[in-house]
C-alpha cells in the first residue's frame, strides 16, 4: 500500500488556518470534504469520531508529526491527507512539542487491516528525518504529492 493509493491529491494543504487540534481536524476533513469525501452531515460525524479517537490518546507521535485517523461508514474507501502548519500546533504530542505534519486517515469501519496497514505506511515514511525536513519545507499541493511519489519509489 502507497500513501499515494490513499491520500487525496486535492485536499493536501501546506497551510493550514487552523491553530488547535480541532479545528486542524476540522479542516482537514473540510478539505476532503470540498474534494467530494463526504457528503452532508457525514464530515461532521467524521469530526467527532476523529476527536473521538484523540481522548483514547494523541495521535501526536512526537518529532512535529500527528496521524490523527479513524474508522467511519462515511468513505468505501480508505481516505487520506496531509496538511502543513508553518507555525506549529499544540497537539498533546508524546514529546509535548508543537505538530507541522498532518497526516489524517479515514477508513471504512469493514476494513480495519486496510486502515492498519495504512499506519503502518505512514509511521515508517515518518521515522525516515529527511522525508520529514522535507515535508516542512514543501510550499505547494504538487511539491508534497511529489515527495509522496518520491519516498514511494525509496521503499
């Protein structure tokens, strides 16, 4: 599995409004939402569920990253993307510092192996510091979704 089979090209944000771990939640479902992810009241739902997630224990990894992910009959697919905070965000990390990366994930609740597989995928391209850096640096949709592509061909 490629982050590039699930994350959503249209809605990848490099900067983000949003300066508290909801609204970055929010906004990042309000961008797969605009790519046509969710319909109606769905994205709300979503919402809860991925906060929901959170008070089980942050999905802020430490080293400036979140994985914030859940499960919901919303999507038939597993959905996902990646957002960028120029200015960090208090995310409850397990490190205590501020969160740059964002990558959300949202799989159907009838595939969980698709949906740990997928953090698994995540979590390792994570751990590897240069992808990192680069991320950070990443200006634009195109320049992320090429790193995405690129650390796809490295693995």
């Amino acid at each position: 599995m490629r982050m590039c089979d699930f994350v959503v090209r249209e809605s990848i944000s490099t900067e983000l409004g949003a300066n508290t771990k909801e609204g970055v939640i929010r906004e990042m479902i309000e961008n797969l939402r605009q790519a046509g992810y969710f319909k109606g009241n769905d994205s709300e739902d979503v919402v809860k569920e991925v906060l929901r997630r959170e008070t089980l224990g942050s999905t802020g990894i430490g080293r400036g990253v979140a994985i914030p992910h859940t499960k919901h009959a919303g999507v038939d697919r597993l959905v996902g993307t990646v957002a960028l905070s120029r200015k960090g965000v208090a995310f409850d990390s397990v490190d205590g510092a501020p969160v740059f990366i964002f990558i959300l994930l949202i799989s159907p609740k009838e595939r969980p192996g698709d949906h740990l597989r997928a953090l698994e995928n995540v979590s390792r391209h994570l751990r590897d510091d240069s992808f990192v850096r680069s991320l950070r640096q990443a200006v634009t949709r195109d320049s992320v979704w090429g790193l995405l592509e690129d650390q796809e061909h490295r693995s």
